[in-house]
C-alpha cells in the first residue's frame, strides 16, 4: 500500500516538473542555406597557374584527344573527300 502511494506521489511529481517541458511545442529552426562554393567554376586563372595547368595535363595525359588542336590532323577525315 505505501509502495502504490510513492510511486503515484513520484509519478504526480514528474507529471508537474517534467511534463509540461516534454509537451511544449518544439521551436521550429529554419534550415542553413548551403555554404557557397569555395572556387567558381567560370573564375579566370592567373597566367602562371594556367601554364601549369596545361603542363600537368599534357604530363598526365599524353595522349588525350581532346587536348589536341586539330583533332582531324592525325589523317582522321571528317566525311569530305580524302586526299589522293
């Protein structure tokens, strides 16, 4: 019987302390907008850094295609007549 009362007197206390925290509506925080981007993608390059771009990717990739000034000068034709 005392054990019933205790526990009915600790559950009317945390109903009185506790509850009324519990139930209270959640501020809402509106969402961060996302940081921007460290660098731009169109931003001009120093001369000094794109020279060094240009000579990391020709060192890297030799052989890439799209590096190439004139794709078609390696005797590719581009559908007109070929030379004789």
């Amino acid at each position: 019987m005392i054990a019933a009362l205790v526990l009915a007197m600790l559950a009317g206390l945390f109903a009185t302390l506790c509850l009324p925290r519990l139930l209270r509506a959640m501020p809402t925080r509106t969402p961060e907008p996302p940081p921007p981007y460290p660098e731009s993608m169109t931003a001009e390059l120093p001369p000094g850094d794109e020279e060094y771009l240009a000579w990391l990717a020709n060192d890297l990739w030799p052989e890439d295609e799209y590096l190439e000034d004139d794709p078609n000068r390696k005797g590719e034709s581009d559908g007109g007549p070929v030379p004789a």
